[in-house]
C-alpha cells in the first residue's frame, strides 16, 4: 500500500496534475506495474468517496480552483479498519449471445458496494448487492483448465466438505476423485452425448458455475454454459480468484448472520481512527 502511494505521489508531481487522477496499477509476483495514468476522474471516485466519507470530487474541484488542500492532508492517511468490495454489474442477460467472459473493453453498467470488517462477508454483501445470491447446497459444475486443476481441487474440497454435491467431465472429475472426493461425470457438451451439464442446468439441477475457459475452441465450446449460466440466473465464477472469494463467502454464511450497518456508522469508525493517527 506505502509502495502504491510513493508511486501515485510522484506520478501526479512529475505530470503536474492538479485535481483527479486515476492510475491504474496491477501487481503481479510482488512487482508493481503501471498500465495507464490520465488526469481524470473515474468511477472509482465515488466509490472510494463513499467507503471513506470524504467528497474527493468536491475537493479536487477546490483544489483546482487553487484553495489549499493543506486542511485536508490528514486523508492520505484514512485507512479504514473495514473492508469495501467493489463488484461490477453486467447486463449479459438483456443481450442474447453475448459471452459471459470478460476481456479489456468495458462492459459493466454500474457497481455496487460490500461493506464489512470480515472480506468473506464483504464479498457476500456485494455479490448479493449485484444479484447474485450463492448457494448452500445442492450440486456445483466444475470444469477448469489444466493449470487450475490443482487451485480449483482444495476450493472443491471445502465445498465437498460442506455438503455440496460435485459434477464435472471425465478429466477434472479424476483429479477430484484422486483428492478422496464423489464427483458426478457428466458429458462433455461439445461431444454430443446426453445428458450434459446443460441439461442439468435447465433443470434447476446445477446451484453454482466454477468454470476457466480455455482458450481457442474449446473457449468456445464452454461458451454454451455460461451463456445458459446466465440465463438460469446460476452464479458463475470464471477464474480462480473469484471462485476463491465466492467459496469463502459461502462458508460466512454457514458461519452466521450478515451485520448490518449504515454507512453513516462505518465512515464514524473511520474519523474516530484516523484522529488516533493524527
């Protein structure tokens, strides 16, 4: 975070921006790369405005009009002791074939927030915020490519572990049962056979998607279930990460009740901190 900070700084000092401006980092193996800087705002903005109780627009405006930000310099500082979860929402299900996966152009059409001190209930709150509510049983469809196999088997483990019910095609269904794990084979839809995973979906049979796309064709022959995935209203998660947090989430909701706070509650949780720090 410090790191990420120092960069932002001395980008916005060396490019002279007064006001806004939105950087765009990923950080991969511990290295941090830049992928683009403008001198603007961005959705992110309110975003950020809301999780903190600060109105950043506002005040790049008055700093753009050359008042002083000097009374204000305690916000570089504002970390809250919660976690905010930013989840986009597409609107796949409006546009009949389009594909669910996600590439550089923007697709979403708006985002909603998760809030609490807990990630897994963080992201529990804004994926049912987004519409999309995740099961606590019933039978999960996972069907990753080679390199996930090994990811995806212990985050099939804890949902095993919690009564779910597994269904996959012949080679992950081996990798899972290897781990001491009953997994129902289903065909491959692309091989013809019946039933396949989309017959079963239609069937309200299939609660939850873990599925990552290959690429070239066989990208294109797991098209058919996320498009289905989408119209049955089936949470679907497409990388490990997501598949990852949605796991995590589904064992909060075994574990307890969501809290509920106003924003109002969170934002005063902050000041009372960032005055410590002061």
């Amino acid at each position: 975070m410090l790191a990420l900070r120092e960069q932002t700084r001395k980008l916005a000092r060396a490019l002279g921006v007064v006001g806004l401006i939105n950087v765009q980092f990923a950080i991969r193996h511990d290295t941090i790369h830049v992928l683009e800087v403008n001198p603007r705002a961005s959705r992110t903005v309110p975003f950020v405005s809301k999780t903190i109780g600060a109105p950043l627009a506002k005040l790049a405006t008055e700093v753009m009009l050359g008042r002083s930000l000097e009374p204000r310099m305690h916000l570089d500082t504002r970390e809250p002791g919660y976690i905010a979860v930013k989840e986009a929402v597409f609107p796949f299900v409006k546009f009949a074939g389009v594909d669910a996966v996600l590439g550089p152009e923007m697709k979403s059409t708006g985002e909603v927030m998760g809030l609490d001190h807990d990630f897994r209930k963080a992201y529990l709150k804004s994926q049912i915020a987004a519409g999309s509510y995740l099961p606590t049983g019933g039978k999960v469809f996972v069907s990753v490519k080679n390199r996930d196999k090994r990811a995806m088997t212990s985050l099939a483990k804890r949902l095993f572990e919690m009564g779910f019910s597994l269904v996959a095609t012949a080679g992950t269904a081996r990798v899972l049962e290897r781990q001491g794990m009953t997994v129902e084979l289903i065909h491959k839809v692309a091989d013809g056979y019946r039933p396949n995973v989309i017959d079963l979906m239609r069937r309200g049979e299939i609660k939850l998607v873990l599925n990552t796309p290959e690429d070239g064709r066989a990208r294109k022959d797991s098209y058919a279930i996320r498009r289905t995935a989408v119209n049955y209203g089936i949470p679907y998660y497409l990388t490990i990460d997501g598949a990852q947090a949605a796991v995590g989430a589904i064992e909060a909701l075994f574990k307890g009740e969501l809290g509920v706070r106003s924003l109002q509650e969170y934002h005063a949780e902050h000041s009372s901190s960032a005055s410590e720090t002061r």
